[in-house]
C-alpha cells in the first residue's frame, strides 16, 4: 500500500460516507488520524507497512457517526472528498477532513481484508 | 720511485693471518676441553638423568654400601649385556651428548668473549698505530704535523671516544640467556668489521708502510675515514640488533599446556630462538604460578574412567595378530563407556559448588582475622611520650607480635585453594613486616594471597629451573613466520607458541563537515477529528 514514486498507486477502496455530527459548536466526525509525510511512519500504530506515510484511522469513538458508518482502526484514507489524501502533511489531512462547510465526508479508504 | 707489484705480497700477508688463526683456534679447544674433562670428575650439570660410571654396578660385598640388603643379588643379574668394563650403546650416546652439552656451552661463552675482546683491541688500536706508526718507522722522512693534521688530532680522539662509549652500550651487556645457536646478526656484524679492518690494513701496509709515504696529513686523514667508518658499522650494528625488531609484526599466542592459560603478545621481526627468549620472559611477570595440586582432581577422574571398565580375552590368545586384538580391545571399551550411564557429572557439579563456598567462607573468616590482627598496630609519633624500650618494635617484631592471631586463620586458606606450598612461614613473616613499614591496609597485604600471582611473585626456588628446552621443525636460527608452532619445554609442563602475521592495515579516511551534524524531531501526532 506504501507508494513508489513515479509509479500509480493502485488499491481496492470503499466509498464510506459519514454525516457529521453537530456537537456545540464544532462538527465532529468520531475518529482519530494519525500519520502524514511530515509524521514518523515507523511510529504509527495501526499501519501495516511503516514506512507509509499515509494517513490512518487510529481511534474511533465509539457510538460516534464514524462507527455508524462502518469506519474501522486501521483504515487508510485515499480520499476526502475528491481530495487526495496519500501524500499530504498531517495538518492538510486535518484541515480537509474539518471543514465547516461540509456537512457530509465521502471517503475512499482501503483496508487489508479487501 | 720505482713501482712495486704489490701481487707477490698479498698472498703472503694473507698466508701467515690464516695460519695463526688456525693455530690459535686449534689450541684453545684443546685448552677448553682439557678444562672440561678435568671438571667433570666431580658430577656435571646436574642433569636428572643418571651417567654411568663404570665400576657402579660391583656387587659391592661391604655393609658400608648404604641399604645393603638381599637385593644386591637381583641388581647384578638385572645389568643385562654389559660387563662392569664395556659400555653399552645408549651409554656412550648420553655420554657423548653429555660431553657436547658441556663442552659446547661453556667453550662457546669463552670463545665468544674471547672473540669480541680481540675483535675490540683490533679496532680501537688499529687507528692509533695506523697514527703511530710512520713516527716510529721513518721519522726522518715524515712531513710535519701542520694545524690542520692537529685539529684532525682531536677529531680522531673524541670520535674514538664516542665508539668506546657505543660499543660498551650496546655490547657490553650482561647476557641475559644462552641460546641454542649463534645469534646470526652479531656474527655477520663481527665478520664484517674483521674484513673491514684487515682491508684497511691491507691498503696501509701495501701503499704506506712499503712505499713510506711521507704525507703525515693523507694518513692522518686516513685514519679519520677508519674511524668514521667504524662508527657508521657501529649504526648499522644499532638497527639490525636493537631497532629492526621492535615494530611488531607477529601476534604469539602462548599456551600453557598443564592448564590451558593462555596470553597475547606481540613480537617484531625475530628468529625464533630470541622469540621464545621474548616470551619466556613475559611468562615470568604474566602467568600465574603453574600449581600442580589444582590439577589432581581432572587427573583423578580420568583415572576414575579408565578404571571403571576391565577387558576380558574371552576367546584366548593366539587367534589375532597382536595389533588387532588391542584394537579391538579399545573399540569395546569405547563402545562400552559411551553406553554406561556415567554420572561423574553431576558429581563434578556438586563438589565445584561446595568447593566454591568453602573457599569464600574460609576467605571471609580470613579477612575478619587479618583486619583485627592489623588493628592492634599503630605506628609511633614522635610527639608521644617515649614509651619504655620493650614496647618500641620495629617492623620485623611487630609482624611477629600480631602474626599469631591471623596464623590459623591463613593458613586454613592455602591449604583449601591448594597454594600451602608457595607460601612458607617465614616468606608470610616477611611480607607481613614489609606491609606494616609501607603503611599498607589488610587488604594489600591479603592481595598476594588470595589469587595466584606471576610468579615472579614467589620465592627463587619456584622459578622452576631456569632451564627451558626449544623444540622447533624449522631451525631455530630461521626468522618467524606466519603460523610456525614452536613448543618450550619446563620440567613439568610446556608452553605451546603459535606465531601469526601481523595483516597488513588498509586504512581511508573520511571527512565530515561539522556543519553537516543537524537534526529533526520524529513526530507522530494523533488528531481528532
């Protein structure tokens, strides 16, 4: 799942999409990231490969709207959106996945048992 | 001037030189092995094994001979082929040896000594005659001395001086040992200067004495290129015997063949024979005191395993050749031991554990008595009033004031790690007192005893014999080489030497920019979102 420069990624995804929720003021989705190309992928807990520098779900909360979507630790997220989400820092995988504006998270991830 | 041919006289100089060479050289073996013989008469080198003095064997019918009892029967039909006056062969073979070894070491260290001092005379006084000489044979002849020839004077003086002083430094050294063979390098340095010196005598007779030369300044000049010389003979004498072998080349392992201790050296280029000269010295201050007593136990077992199977001949003699029965003999009994469950162990296991805590318990109780005994001494300041004289000792009565109370206690030490006979009572004494006037604490002074030190540490009756045997397949005089195996022989244990190469070091280097040490943090940051 690690990529090679210069050559495509390929992966077998599925499309979860996953309401947010409101809580007060903010619009949280139930889960945790973790990784980045900026992060130490040798230090990420749920990834298979740890020289990956994608992100990762590491935590989620459990009866959160990321759990009723059926988003599992260890997920790698290839999209956001439309947006890619392989080869970015930890802050732009953050700052995608929180917009205010969006109401609804479409995103591609990929697991092993696919 | 008429010329000389100076062919017809070359090989008379060179005639009478050979001839008293001989003769000097043939009358003094005959002087050294008149010597020799007349020494032996009252018992040689003290070798253990036994000469055979004809008229030994003499039943000898007088009750002064010793135990004599009814076995002087038996010693005389015991001498099998040999008469009271014939030798048999192995006598005259040790005989012989007997007479080289003697012969040989000692006539080798005069002719030696001998040599050298001729070899010295012939240098240091050849410049002066080569000086003296047109004084005393053409005087009338001889131009005068002018300042240069004088200043020419003084140089030969001093530099004769400086190879005095070199020549005592380097050669005039109290010998350390006695090798087996010749020490190539000084024999090759000792031909030299002979042939250096007689050619210079050569020339001088030939060109100077015959034809007188009147030029005193050419011969002052003359000597000064001898001398000159000489002391360029005496720099290459500097490299190859001091210099030439002190970078190391060779790395020696050394093992000692009762025990397994094993050390490293390193050795420069060196022949064998001043190799092993090297290490028998590094064994003196590095190797443990070999001890026989510790190795009765491995001894016992092993008499222990062969004791434990006996071989019957059941099918009776005569049926195989010798050869094959006693192999068949030992196959069984190896087929025997390795089936028998041997349990000796767990025996080995559980004695080295008691022995262990035996030794530490008699060692704690040591140190306890050692430390009290010490503190019933004090040293006397002279501010005290004087005490009464019966209570000032000095170092050797203070030692025996307070060796009693640690005495038991000592000795029941040595005698369980097995060291009781290194160590005699008044050698402990001795150290004791030593200890008290350098102001040492028990515990130095427990050191030497409780481990084995180099035994150098130990009386002159443990250095063993300082007779040590070297025996190599190559000749002992050839250089060390790359795996040569050479093998010291003691009285009762050997030192096996393994020689290897020194391997040639490549080395590159590499330079970093101290600009070039930077860092970054590794971070692994979790967000929830």
């Amino acid at each position: 799942m690690s990529f090679v420069p210069g050559k495509p990624v390929t992966a077998v995804v599925q499309i979860i999409e996953i309401q947010k929720l409101r809580q007060g003021d903010n619009l949280i989705l139930g889960f945790s990231i973790g990784g980045g190309i900026d992060q130490d992928p040798g230090q990420n807990p749920v990834s298979e490969d740890k020289s990956d520098m994608g992100i990762y779900v590491t935590r989620i909360t459990p009866g959160g709207p990321a759990e009723v979507a059926d988003l599992r630790v260890g997920d790698k997220i290839m999209q956001v959106n439309g947006w890619d989400m392989t080869v970015v820092t930890h802050d732009q995988a953050r700052k995608r996945l929180t917009k205010k504006n969006e109401k609804v998270v479409r995103l591609l991830i990929t697991r092993k048992s696919l | 001037r008429e010329t000389r041919a100076p062919c017809p006289r070359r090989p008379a100089v060179k005639a009478v030189w050979t001839r008293i060479c001989s003769y000097g050289g043939l009358f003094y073996c005959c002087w050294c092995l008149k010597r020799k013989t007349s020494k032996r008469g009252g018992g040689g080198a003290g070798a253990p094994e036994a000469t055979v003095e004809p008229g030994s064997f003499l039943p000898s019918g007088s009750p002064a001979a010793g135990s004599q009892d009814d076995n002087w029967g038996e010693t005389t039909t015991a001498v099998t082929g040999t008469s009271e006056h014939s030798l048999s062969q192995e006598d005259i073979v040790r005989i012989t040896k007997d007479l080289e070894d003697s012969v040989g070491l000692d006539c080798r260290r005069y002719v030696t000594r001998t040599i050298a001092v001729i070899l010295g005379l012939l240098v240091f006084l050849t410049p002066l005659a080569f000086l003296v000489l047109p004084h005393i044979l053409w005087p009338e002849k001889l131009q005068s001395c002018g300042t240069a020839c004088e200043g020419l004077y003084i140089s030969v003086a001093f530099k004769l001086l400086i190879l005095l002083l070199a020549v005592w430094a380097l050669f005039f050294r109290p010998a350390r040992a006695g090798l087996p063979r010749v020490f190539v390098f000084r024999v090759l340095l000792a031909v030299l200067v002979f042939l250096f010196v007689v050619s210079y005598w050569l020339f001088y007779s030939v060109r100077i004495l015959d034809s007188q030369d009147d030029n005193y300044q050419g011969i002052v000049q003359y000597a000064v290129s001898l001398v000159d010389a000489l002391l360029f003979i005496h720099y290459l004498a500097v490299v190859l015997l001091e210099l030439r072998q002190l970078q190391p080349c060779f790395s020696v392992c050394v093992t000692r063949s009762s025990d397994g201790e094993t050390r490293h050296y390193n050795l420069g280029q060196l022949s064998i024979q001043r190799a092993a000269l090297a290490i028998i010295e590094h064994y003196y201050c590095d190797f443990p005191i070999h001890n026989p007593a510790l190795l009765s136990a491995s001894k016992s077992r092993a008499a222990k395993h062969l004791a434990g199977l006996k071989v019957y001949n059941v099918d009776g003699p005569g049926n195989n050749a010798a050869a094959g029965m006693a192999q068949s003999q030992s196959r069984a009994m190896i087929a025997a031991a390795a089936r028998r469950r041997d349990t000796s162990h767990n025996e080995l296991y559980y004695e080295e554990a008691e022995h262990e805590r035996r030794v530490r318990k008699r060692r704690a109780r040591l140190v306890v008595a050692v430390e009290e005994a010490f503190t019933h001494i004090k040293r006397m300041q002279e501010e005290e009033p004087k005490k009464a004289p019966g209570d000032v000792m000095d170092p050797r009565e203070a030692a025996q004031a307070i060796f009693p109370s640690m005495a038991r206690a000592l000795q029941k030490y040595l005698r369980t790690t097995k060291q009781q006979h290194c160590h005699s009572m008044e050698s402990i004494q001795q150290h004791l007192a030593f200890c008290i006037t350098n102001n040492m604490t028990p515990k130095a002074f427990l050191e030497s005893y409780l481990t084995p030190g180099p035994t150098l540490q130990y009386g002159k009756d443990h250095w063993l014999g300082r007779r040590w045997t070297l025996i190599s397949e190559a000749s002992v005089t050839n250089g060390l080489k790359d795996g040569s195996v050479f093998v010291l022989k003691c009285v009762d244990f050997s030192l096996v030497v393994t020689a290897k190469k020194i391997p040639y070091i490549q080395m590159s280097e590499e330079y970093i920019d101290p600009k070039s040490h930077k860092f970054v943090l590794r971070l692994q940051s979790e967000t929830s979102v």
